[in-house]
C-alpha cells in the first residue's frame, strides 16, 4: 500500500468515537469487520506500521503515522489478530 491508496482506504472508513476515552484520551477507531475489504484494512495497519514513528502513550510504545492532522495508530498485536484502527487530531503527550 502506498500513500494515495492509504489516504482512499481512512477516508472510505465509518470512524467510531470512543465514548470510554473522551475525556482522557479522545479518539475515533474503525472496525476491521466493517472494512470493504480485510486486505485492505491488513494493508493499512502495515503502512501505519512500516511508516510510523515510535511514541508512547504513558509508558507504552506504539507506531504512529501522521497524515492531514490526524494521527493513526494500532494496538500492536500481529496484523492477522488486530481489529481496529485508532485515530486523533489530539496532539496531546501522554507521559
């Protein structure tokens, strides 16, 4: 997956508000399960991971990708396992 074919796969995405975080973490998620296609959606988490930079959230590590404002990350599990795709346009650090 390229840039172009990434940007058509986040805006093809119905993003889901995470109600439980709004206040400590606010942020929108995406369903594999609702994605058009599974290899599509594996697809993404590898360009978010293959081009993504290392941060933490508190004390834990994770891959973010920075397009237009937003930032995209995943949990982290193996490409096959994950479930969902995490995104914010809060900038906040998390220490």
């Amino acid at each position: 997956m390229d840039l172009n074919s990434f940007i058509e796969f986040i805006q093809s995405q119905n993003w889901i508000f995470a109600k439980t975080y709004s206040e400590k973490a606010p942020h929108e998620y995406c369903l594999k399960k609702n994605s058009q296609s599974i290899d599509e959606f594996n697809d993404a988490v590898m360009f978010i991971r293959n081009n993504g930079v290392k941060e933490y959230f508190y004390k834990k590590a994770f891959i973010y990708f920075y397009h237009d404002g937003y930032k995209y990350w995943t949990m982290g599990a193996p490409v096959h396992q994950t479930i969902l795709i995490n995104r914010t346009n809060d900038f906040k650090k998390y220490e």
